[in-house]
C-alpha cells in the first residue's frame, strides 16, 4: 500500500494493551477478587486460616542463664535453709565510760545574778548616737495653735460661714450675648444623610473634533478580505472502527 493514500503522520498499529473497545462484555475492565489464598481474598467467599512458618531464631552470643556453673546449695528450700539454729559467739562488748557529772562544790548560784534573784532597776547612761548631732528637730516654736476663729475650730462648734465668689465668664448677666451663634450660623444638613438618596447625574465634556492634519485611515484602508486565509474543503482522516453509531430510533 502506497503512502499517498493515507493523510496525515498517523499509521495503523498493533495496539499495546486490551481495548475495551475490542469486546462487547466489561472484559478486562472488570476484575473479579480472587478466591484463593489469604491475601486480597473475595470478601463474600469463606476464607480459612493461614498459617505461616517463622524464621529460625538466632543464637546469642553468651548465654543468658548461669548454665551448669550455677548450683543449688544442699538443703535449700523455697523458704531458705532446712537446718536446726546455730549459734555463734561474738566477744564481750566494752563497758561505756561513766558520766562525769559536776559535784555540789562546783555550783555557783550567787554569780546568776538578776537571772536568779530579785533586783532593783537599774539605768545606765548610754553614748551618744552618731548623727543625732547633724539631726534639725523643731524647737518648741515651731509648733502653732490651730486658730479660735473662723469654721475650723478645733473641739469648738464654729458658726456658719459665707463667701463671695467671682463672676462666671458665661451665663452671668454681663455675659456678651453677641457672640453667639444667630439662626443663619447654623449649617443644614443634607437630606441625603437621613433620607433616601435620589440618583444623580453628571453631564461630560465634549470631545474635541479630530484636527485638520490627524493621520486617520480613510474608507478605502479597510481590507477586510486580507485578515483570514479563504476556507476551502479538506480531506480528514478516517473514522476509528470504534466509534459506536448514533442511534436515535430502537426497534421494539
């Protein structure tokens, strides 16, 4: 067959895998789980147990238990030794020193002193203490008497007392009123602010009329038939024997 009866690089060729175009049943799309075995079993099929064979253990190198070198001593028992008390005989401990306690002779009760007997006060005059000197204490001057008049009188009740105060810079009678605010100082608010807003519009400036010496292309610049390439009739390739027809009527 001559190569100018196929349009196109494309080449009929031995597929690589199963197509499921090829069989009219799932075929190999469809994979049953098998039945045989423990892993990867069919789940509605019943499944015996497996078994397996493990691996030899290996040896150590030095033994984990005393072996034959380790013997029981004779007569030992779960509850220690089975034989009759012994006894053994140690030496005779050292007698401990005797306690040298102080003989009447050696008590002193006249050196207690006020610790033990009844005393009269006594005072002492002590030094004086570094930088009381430097220390300035009021001298007796420098206290005051609080007052007898007026309405803080110490432990005395005080008659009632009045003051003047000053003019207040506003609300007094001498105020200037002038300097208030009059009915036109007041700014209305908008009535788009607690009302509903009605549409605006704005109207735009006029576009300049293009200039006497501005380059526009005229009416006959236009080539529309040079944009695209004419459409003509091509030779497409073959179907695939794989496409299913379209049916729009089935036979009862």
């Amino acid at each position: 067959m001559s190569a100018d009866g196929w349009v196109g690089t494309w080449r009929p060729h031995r597929p690589r895998g199963p197509i499921a175009a090829l069989y009219t049943s799932p075929g190999p799309k469809y994979r049953l789980p098998s039945s045989v075995g423990y892993q990867l079993h069919d789940p509605s099929r019943h499944r015996a147990p497996a078994y397996s064979l493990g691996s030899r253990r290996a040896q150590p190198r030095d033994a984990c238990s005393p072996g034959p070198a380790y013997l029981v001593p004779a007569r030992t028992t779960a509850r220690g030794r089975d034989a009759s008390p012994a006894f053994s005989l140690h030496g005779r401990p050292r007698d401990p020193p005797p306690f040298r306690t102080p003989g009447p002779g050696r008590y002193r009760p006249e050196l207690a002193g006020k610790w033990a007997f009844p005393r009269a006060p006594a005072h002492s005059l002590a030094a004086r203490t570094a930088g009381r000197a430097a220390q300035q204490t009021p001298g007796p001057a420098a206290y005051e008497l609080p007052p007898m008049l007026g309405p803080r009188v110490v432990g005395r009740s005080s008659a009632p007392t009045f003051s003047i105060l000053g003019r207040r810079p506003a609300g007094s009678f001498c105020a200037d009123l002038s300097k208030t605010p009059g009915p036109c100082g007041y700014r209305v608010v908008d009535a788009d602010v607690y009302k509903r807003r009605a549409p605006r519009y704005s109207m735009q400036p006029r576009n300049p009329p293009p200039a006497a010496g501005s380059r526009q292309p005229g009416p006959g610049a236009y080539s529309p038939e040079k944009r695209g390439r004419p459409r003509g009739i091509t030779f497409g390739v073959r179907h695939s024997d794989y496409l299913a027809p379209l049916v729009l009527e089935v036979p009862d």
